[in-house]
C-alpha cells in the first residue's frame, strides 16, 4: 500500500531563538514528522504534526534494549534557495542500520519527499548566517510495550528539526582540534553494530570521550578493537591522513560508520585527480610518518564540522603535532568547496543538493 502523507499544521507558533547565539541541538522547529509501524499495517499514518512531546509506555523496548537508530543530515538557505545536502544517502544508510538492528525497511524515496514538505513547512526556521544551517534528525525507537529481549513488534519514525549555528566561528578560520587515541577502551569490532547509526555506539563511546577531556583533548580517535594497532574512527566523524602527496582513510571494514561527508569527500578528492587510498592503516605507520616529515595534514569529516583539520594525534607517550598545528590547504579547499555545494554557492557538478520549494 502506497503512504500518504497528512499534514496537521500549527497554528501557534513558536518563538524562534535568537540567531545570533544558537547552540547545537537547543531548539527545535514549529512541527515534526511521525510514521508508526506495526506487523498488522506495516509502516503506516505518515503526517506532519506540531512539534510536541511523545508519549511511550515505560515498558516500550527502546527503553530495555536499545532498539534504536538514528541520522544527521541539514538544510541550507542561500541566494533564495533551499537546499538539502544527500539526504537520499542519509535514508539508505538508516536502512543498513535498520537491517542490522532488525528494525523494518522504510521506503527512502518517500521520506525524502516528506522531509522536503517538512523543510518547506518550518523554512523560516533555517538561519542564514555563514555557517548556519538546519540540523535534521531522523530516527527510529522500538515501542512495544513487553519486556521480553526480542525484537520489537511497533515502531516509531520520527524527524525532526532543529537551527544551529555556525560550526567554527569564523568559516575560513578553521580552528584544529587534539585528538587522543584511545588505547583503553574499545568502540566496535567487525561483526557488531559499529558500521551503523545506533544509539548504544554513542553511549559506549561517553566514558573514553571523558577521560580525553579530562586531559584536554577534543576527541577520541578509535583504535581497531582485536589488536588496537589500526586506526578506525573518530567519535562524531570518519578521518583521513594525507602522507607524502596522498590521501589515506580506514577502509571500510564492518565497524566503521560510512559516513555520507566521508564519501564526498573521497569523491571530491578523485575529482581533483587525488590518489585516495581507503586501506588498513596503523598508528606504528602514522607515528614514522610524522617522524620523517610525511604526514603532512589530518582531518576528520561528519555532518556536523564538514572538515575539522587535527593539530595533534595523542598516542601513547607520544605527542604529534601535525602541520604545526595550522589547517592545511587541503583541509581548507575540502571545507570551502563542500560547505559552497551545501549552500548552492559553489557548482555541484555531482547532483548532491536537492531542493526544497520556497515558500
């Protein structure tokens, strides 16, 4: 059965926040995207209500046994157009999470149609500041009421939406972040579910990104969890080396998140005629790179910084500091190129954006 989408507009508006001091993550928009899922009717009631709380029985599965997945993606405003940025790879990977989370398969073509009704609806609410964007938040929670460790039989599909400011303060003053290399603590192993978006990566990952903190670095990156030797992740972003003239990420081995920035990204650097090697990669490898002069830039990408350029990698006893801790030009073209695609500022020569109507 084809899903309709019904439309409940509010009639209240909210008072918006003050623009000019937006947090990530704070605020959210006037309405919201629901779609319920039962083994009776399959995914079904696609509507756009007003943004409100949601009520859940306390025995709901999500709340036992973490039956949940989620994306991030965001919606631009610039020179009068609206544009979302791949979200048709945001919905395929939330089926790759879904498969391996035994969550039902959604139908990706229709909920990019419903989230451009969605943008369209709360487009006031998209900021247009350099920088700025709307943040998106699709997810999925398993809403049987049964403690019973199976899979649910209800489910939840939600979207909602939320301004945000600019990552870095001054868009092309990237500032580079420390990073501590884990050596402790695991995040994934080939096998689990680190190649997907579920909530219980992010709440494993919590106690190593406290103990980074703690001495004063930005993020944690992941080591491989059999021999902690090759480089995975970072905790909110995928991360490439650039060593002697070529660009080096961690092949994509069944714990590793694809990330939708990542992917551009390699795509980009081809474009520009770029040897990009996607291989295993160890921390022994990188450290004798650093050492003889070779590793010339690190940078980590994700929905939320596109590029977030790294000053220095925490190993061990060792502190690297790379490109004497100043974004790299590649860094830099990487950022202003995506970021300009994102916004329509710059030709997209690879059919990434697609467009919301304005109102």
């Amino acid at each position: 059965m084809a899903l309709e989408l019904t439309i409940h507009e509010r009639t209240d508006k909210k008072t918006k926040p003050d623009y000019n001091d937006l947090s990530f993550g704070t605020n959210f928009t006037d309405h919201m995207f629901v779609m319920d899922y039962d083994k009776e009717q399959g995914w079904h009631d696609a509507r756009i209500t007003p943004y409100e709380p949601v009520s859940l029985d306390p025995s709901a599965l999500v709340f036992h046994y973490g039956q949940a997945v989620f994306e991030g993606l965001k919606a631009y405003k610039a020179n009068g157009e609206i544009l979302l940025f791949r979200p048709e790879k945001n919905f395929e990977r939330l089926n790759i999470s879904n498969e391996r989370m035994n969550i039902p398969q959604v139908d990706e073509s229709f909920l990019v149609e419903a989230l451009q009704t969605l943008v369209h609806m709360d487009q006031d609410w998209i900021p247009t500041k350099k920088g700025q964007s709307l943040y998106i938040r699709p997810f999925v929670i398993a809403t049987e009421p049964v403690i019973n460790v199976k899979p649910s039989s209800q489910y939840k599909l939600m979207i909602i939406l939320s301004p945000v400011g600019a990552y870095y303060s001054n868009s092309d003053q990237m500032s580079p972040v420390k990073i501590y290399v884990e050596d402790e603590f695991v995040r994934s192993v080939k096998g689990g579910v680190g190649f997907t978006k579920t909530s219980g990566n992010y709440a494993a990952s919590l106690r190593a990104q406290t103990k980074a903190t703690e001495l004063g670095y930005d993020q944690v990156l992941w080591l491989d969890a059999l021999e902690k030797k090759y480089v995975e992740e970072v905790g909110s972003m995928n991360i490439f080396f650039k060593i002697n003239g070529e660009v080096v990420t961690p092949a994509l081995n069944g714990s590793i998140l694809a990330g939708v920035t990542r992917d551009s990204v390699i795509e980009l650097l081809k474009h520009w005629g770029y040897t990009v090697q996607e291989r295993r990669l160890s921390m022994e490898e990188i450290a004798e790179a650093h050492k003889d002069g070779t590793l010339e830039e690190v940078f980590g990408t994700g929905t939320a910084a596109v590029i977030s350029p790294v000053g220095m990698l925490k190993w061990k006893d060792k502190e690297m500091v790379v490109n004497n801790k100043e974004t790299g030009k590649l860094s830099l073209d990487l950022y202003q190129t995506i970021a300009g695609i994102q916004t329509g500022e710059e030709k997209d020569p690879f059919g990434w954006t697609v467009p919301v109507e304005v109102k």
